[in-house]
C-alpha cells in the first residue's frame, strides 16, 4: 500500500507500485529465516547494503542464532556469511532489533545485539529487553541505547562500554513505573525545539508518553494533546515532517486498526492532531531534522560485537 504527502499536512492513496512503477524481483534468498528483526548498513565497507537479521529462540531458552547476509551486489543476491566472520559461534538469542553503529570510532560499523530471556539480568546479555533504537540522549557524541518493552537506558562510557542509567535519568518522571512499562515502540525527537533529544513512548496497554530532555542530564514527563492523549494501544511510531512545515510530526499505528494518525507539532504544544498555523520554520528545526554523525566510541563488553574490515 503506498500513500503520497500531498504536503498540505494529509496523504493520497497511491495506485499499486507493482506494476509499472516496479517489476517483482527474484526472491533474493535461496532459504527460509524465521526473521524477528533486521538492520541494514555497508558492514564490508564496500557501498552495499548488508542485512542482520535476528530470529526467534524460544524466550532464549533454545537461542536461534542471527544470520549476516552479505549483498553480491549487482547480481542482486543474498549469501549467509555469519560462520565466516565469527557471528554464528558467538551469539544467539531471541532480541528483535539488531543495531549497527560504530561505537569506537574506527570508520567501521558495530553490532549491538539484545538477547531476551526470562527470568532477566542485567545488560544487554539476558536482559527483559527485545528492541531498542539509539540515539544521543546525553549529547556527548556517544550513542547510548534506548531498550524496551522493559525500559533501560543504557549511556556509552567508552569504547564499546555502557552503564544503566534508567534510575537516574528518570527520577523525576512520576509514577516512573506506569510510565516505562508495555512500551512497544520508541523514537527520538526534539518535541519542544530546544535541541535536545526526547523520546516518544508508543504503549500497548496504556497512554503513550513523552520523556522531555532536560539539559542532557534527565528527563520529564511531557504533556500530550489531541489523538496522541486520548488514545493508547499503539505498536509503532516514526517520527518525521510529514507536512514540511518544519515541526516534528509523530505516525503511530494500531496492530488492529481502530485507526491510525498523525500527531502533528503546532509551536507551543507538544503534539496534536488537526491543522495550526506553523510560525517560521527557523524557530522550529532542531537536531531532529540533520543527520546524525557516526562516531560513537565505546568499550568491548558481552553482548556487543566489533565491527572489522574484510
């Protein structure tokens, strides 16, 4: 299904891509994958895009091991290489978002994998935590990790290094224990323009919620308005200017449909849905409308892979 902005703030039903506008391609893969989750990036360092793709473990009792599929490039072709490199012996669990980044600064990228199980420990190794995204809540440079449904944040401390800061970053949060609990979905956004990252918490069995940064040392609760206020039940969000008018908007979306939405950003409130008057866009763009950079250093540890060239 594709829709169009019109960029007037709303979206046109577009005709099926398939055909002309794209011609059904081979299946790239030979096999099957019980695929639970995936990242893309150019891991090899050769302009194609390479895949991670985790798949499901039982609760990691019984850890299906990830598969590294290398792109053949022009060929269009997929190849399981995660024997080769190592990726094979070394992992396995039941995480849902893999992430690519570089975390020592090496020009090379990363990988960070969640391992779920039950009962949960600490860290990234055995941690009540499934998907994650990251982003620089701590504006230092270092990208830290953002973990849920059972919320951790994770700050960088060095080269491939991070410490739990979920207590401390969120002290201030009231009923901080309703706040973090079923979180299914998570984004970064500077909601209130002062160049800082929050998040937006998209919930399965409650309200949705906005943790405000403050001076990238913690966070607060922000207030909602409009469909994003009255409605809970979400299983995703993205982030993004849907109507170009220079304010972060929100998508969120429903596993059953009772409706989907736009949650869009006036100057002066944090989000709601239904046409404002957008001021100029100079007094609304923060860090959430440039491209993040990726150095990100960090410290080796269980759970988190190094990235090499080959």
């Amino acid at each position: 299904m594709l829709d169009w902005n019109n960029q007037r703030g709303g979206f046109v039903r577009g005709r099926d891509p398939l055909p002309p506008a794209f011609v059904r391609a081979p299946d790239p893969l030979a096999f099957l994958i019980n695929a639970h989750g995936l990242t893309a990036g150019d891991i090899f360092l050769n302009g194609a895009s390479d895949f991670v793709v985790m798949q499901g473990g039982a609760n990691g009792n019984q850890p299906a091991t990830p598969r590294l599929l290398r792109s053949s490039g022009h060929s269009r072709r997929l190849r399981q290489v995660q024997r080769a490199t190592g990726l094979e012996a070394d992992t396995g669990g039941r995480g849902r978002t893999p992430l690519l980044v570089d975390l020592d600064g090496d020009g090379d990228l990363d990988l960070i994998l969640l391992n779920y199980v039950v009962p949960a420990e600490h860290g990234f190794e055995n941690a009540n935590v499934e998907r994650a995204i990251h982003t620089d809540f701590n504006g230092d440079g270092r990208m830290n990790v953002v973990a849920f449904p059972f919320f951790r944040l994770s700050q960088a401390t060095g080269n491939l290094a991070f410490a739990d800061v979920t207590n401390r970053w969120m002290a201030r949060v009231p009923n901080r224990g309703l706040v973090w609990s079923n979180v299914w979905a998570a984004a970064e956004l500077d909601a209130n323009g002062d160049g800082q990252w929050d998040l937006y918490l998209a919930k399965t069995g409650a309200r949705d919620a906005v943790q405000l940064n403050v001076n990238n040392v913690y966070f607060v609760l922000g207030l909602l308005t409009g469909f994003a206020a009255s409605s809970g039940g979400h299983v995703d969000v993205t982030v993004g200017y849907f109507d170009n008018d220079g304010a972060v908007d929100v998508f969120l979306s429903y596993a059953a449909t009772p409706r989907n939405g736009i949650a869009r950003a006036p100057e002066g409130v944090l989000l709601t849905d239904g046409p404002a008057p957008a001021p100029p866009p100079s007094s609304r763009c923060g860090p959430a409308g440039r491209p993040r950079p990726w150095r990100r250093p960090q410290r080796r540890r269980r759970g988190v892979t190094r990235g090499g060239r080959r």
